[in-house]
C-alpha cells in the first residue's frame, strides 16, 4: 500500500493522520464520524466549543455536506480550490461535535496535490481540516516539527515537506464577513466588496 492508501485506510477506521496543506499540516479524521472527530479534539487539546472545519476534494463534494447560496457557490468556485475557509450552511450528516452544535460549518479544498491526493482516496468521506498542532502552539510547517502529542495521535504522517505557513482566510460569504484573515485576504475582500 502507498502512504495514502495507509492514510486513507487509517481515516476510514476512525484513526488520525497528518496530512500537508499549502498553508500548514493539517490533522486528519473523518469528519462524519463523531468518535474520530472528538479524537482529533483530544489529540489538539482544543476546546469543545471551538468548531472545525472539514476538507473535501472539490466544490461539488462539498454541496453533499453544506448547502451552499448561490453566492457562495460561486465565491467557492472563485478561490476554491485555495488557502479559504468558506463558511456554509451544515446539512444534517455533519455532526454536532465538529461544529460545536452551529448550524455552519468551515469548507476547505487545499490546493496541494499531497492534500488532494488524500482527500480523492477517502471521498466522498470529508476530512477535518483543522491544523496539526496541540492548540495555542504555532502551526507546524514541517512534519519534522510535530507536537510530540500530535505524532503519537496520529496514525499515519503524510510528510509533504516545508509547507507556506500563512493560515487560510476563513470567510463568511453569505454576511460578508472575514473571520480570520490569512492567505490572499486581499483579494477576497476586494471581491466581496464587488459582488
């Protein structure tokens, strides 16, 4: 088996892997899967009330988790796939624990091909897509550089080499609003000034 067989396989059993973005590592469960999902929380010591996103291999997988506006749908076929977190409306397969019990939920398509790679051998199953680090330490940019908690958690470690470091913009759409500015924040404030 490939590493991202064993990655894939490691998800699909509820385990956590570690995986490359073109932002930073990003920590991997199953994201439809509560017991996998509150693993991944434990792993990062993150806080219960504090929602993850999911990643997803391209925009059309993701209308099976989010029920996207069309003004969202054609902001995500803008910037995704790319270093954005757009914020959707959850459909009911998406479990309580990764959104803290919002009724919205993040959406990522990193654009890297280890990433992608990773996402395509578990679809149409989504992924969280929330960085692998213990929370309130520094995003990893090297899988050399894991949280020993994180490595001991995980599975399998897809190692990518040195990703970029600038976190990805998360963005609410439908109320035009920037949660957390990261990569090409610019670009989508100008675009939702325009649109």
């Amino acid at each position: 088996m490939t590493d991202i067989e064993d990655a894939a396989a490691a998800i699909r059993s509820g385990e956590l892997v570690v995986y490359p973005t073109e932002t930073v590592y990003g920590l991997a469960a199953d994201a439809v899967d509560a017991d996998a999902v509150e693993r991944a929380f434990a792993a990062k010591g993150r806080d219960r009330s504090n929602p993850m996103s999911l990643g997803v291999p391209d925009v059309e997988t993701a209308a099976e988790y989010v029920e996207p506006t069309d003004r969202e749908r054609e902001f995500m076929d803008e910037f995704l796939p790319g270093p954005v977190t757009v914020v959707c409306q959850r459909r009911s397969s998406v479990p309580d624990v990764l959104t803290a019990g919002k009724d919205r939920v993040g959406v990522r398509v990193p654009d890297h091909d280890l990433a992608l790679e990773l996402l395509d051998e578990v679809a149409p199953t989504p992924i969280t897509a929330t960085s692998a680090n213990v929370s309130g330490r520094a995003s990893v940019l090297d899988a050399a550089d894991l949280d020993e908690e994180i490595r001991e958690a995980a599975a399998v470690v897809l190692d990518g080499g040195e990703t970029a470091g600038t976190e990805s913009t998360v963005v609410d759409v439908s109320a035009g609003t920037i949660h957390r500015r990261g990569a090409m924040a610019d670009e989508i404030e100008a675009w939702l000034a325009e649109h």
